[in-house]
C-alpha cells in the first residue's frame, strides 16, 4: 500500500501473525470439545447431558469463528506479500489505517463492509 510505510506494514504483519499462530493453536485445542458428547454417570459433580450438548454447541460455534477468522488473516498475509494490502477487494480504494490498525485482516474499507453487512 502506497500511503502506509515499512515499518507500519510490518508491525501490522506481526499482528497478523500473531493472530494466525493463536488462531491455530486455538483450533487444534478446540477439536476435542467439539466430538460427540457422552454423559459420564461415574464422575463426581456430574454434568447434564443438555448442558454437555450446550457446551459442545458453543465450542462448534467458537470453532467455526476462529476457522473463518484465521482464513482471513492468512488471506491478509497473501496481500501483503502480493503488495495487494491495504486496498479494498470490493471498490479498489485504501482501507484507513485506523480500520487496519484495529483489524489487520479486513479485507474491505468501511463504506464497503457496511454495504455488505446490510446485505
């Protein structure tokens, strides 16, 4: 991106890849919590099945968060190595620093993610 310098480019692909390493170890430690759920009638302070089924419900969800968070932050590190970062996949135009600042993988400038979260 023309208007942002090396070394704000690189902190931004430190973040990034901070991100990225989290997001993975956040997913591969998730997969357990995410199998069939079995109700153990022997352990002490037993859990209900419906609230094991609760439970697991929030970890697919959180999991499918994180799946969807680390592929746009690895997408994000594509741009930047492609030279592509930091401009909108929709109209083209610079993403403001302060978008980028508090989310290095956006992919889009607000005008254009609000266009596309009102559908």
């Amino acid at each position: 991106m023309e208007n942002l310098h090396t070394e704000v480019l690189e902190q931004l692909r430190t973040r990034l890849l901070s991100s990225k390493s989290k997001l993975e170890q956040q997913l591969e430690m998730g997969e357990s919590a995410t199998g069939v759920v079995t109700l153990d009638q022997t352990s002490v302070g037993r859990v209900s099945r419906m609230d094991a089924m609760q439970q697991q419900s929030m970890a697919v969800s959180t999991r499918v968060k994180a799946a969807s968070t680390l592929r746009n932050v690895q997408k994000a590190l594509l741009r930047l190595d492609n030279g592509k970062y930091g401009f909108c996949n929709k109209c083209d135009e610079n993403i403001e620093l302060n978008r980028l600042m508090a989310q290095p993988e956006a992919s889009f400038c607000l005008k254009c993610q609000d266009q596309i979260d009102r559908g």
